[in-house]
C-alpha cells in the first residue's frame, strides 16, 4: 500500500478560524478517501514528539508552541501517489509562493501558521499515521 497514503492535520490556527470543514470538503473534492480522522489537542511533549525531526532547527520552540496551542484534526488520507498530489494539493509551505486555489493559499495566514501538515514521504507517512492512529482505526 506504499504510495496510497498519506498523513495530514488540520492546524490549529485554521481550526480555530473555522476553515476545517471547507478544508475537509475541498480534500474529499480532490479525490482523497479519509481512512481515519480525529480531532485531537495535543499537549507541547506530544507536539514535540511528532516534530522531533526539527529539534535542532531555529524554529522547533514556535512550531511546538503553536501546535499544543489549541485543537488540530489529524487524519489519514487514501489515493493514489497520495503523497505527492497531496502536497501539491495544499501548495508551498509558505502562503505567499502557494499556488492560487491551494489549501495554504487559501486558508493559511503566515509560512508559520500554514493550515495544514502534509507528509513528506510515503515512509514518513506511516510514521506520521501512526503516531496518531492505531492498525485498527485506520480502516
């Protein structure tokens, strides 16, 4: 099944602004199927485990601070190269480079604050997948 999924959250400054369900619709319009889902609030340790890949990086303290700072809905994503048209789907990390009608585009409001994670490989997808989910709740 490598290649067929991927993983990505629903930040919590678009959460918080209300865009999860436009967010929600416009993947199921791109032809994802969601394979699991789950709003969660994750706690900084739990926010700094999932991103542990940036500790050394300048900005690692503000990514965790930002991601423990209020509700995200995690989810598990199936289609085919799920991966790649994914991120192409949601565009660049930073909003201003994002291609128009993209998810960041749209809906984020800084590089920051970008609205949505989305994997950057199919290993890192299972990795990222299971962090949140179970075999079992990924149906």
């Amino acid at each position: 099944m490598a290649g067929n999924i991927t993983f990505t959250m629903i930040k919590p400054t678009a959460y918080k602004n209300g865009h999860a369900g436009k967010i929600i619709d416009q993947i199921l319009g791109a032809g994802f199927t969601f394979k699991a889902m789950k709003q969660v609030h994750l706690t900084a340790e739990q926010a700094g485990q999932f991103y542990a890949v940036h500790k050394a990086r300048p900005f690692y303290g503000e990514l965790v601070e930002f991601m423990s700072s209020g509700p995200i809905i995690a989810a598990v994503l199936e289609k085919d190269n799920a991966v790649e048209d994914y991120r192409t789907f949601i565009g660049a990390t930073n909003p201003a480079e994002a291609a128009e009608g993209t998810i960041r585009k749209q809906f984020a409001t800084s590089i920051g604050e970008n609205a949505v994670h989305g994997s950057d490989s199919d290993e890192n997808a299972w990795i990222e997948a299971n962090f949140f989910f179970s075999n079992f709740e990924m149906v």
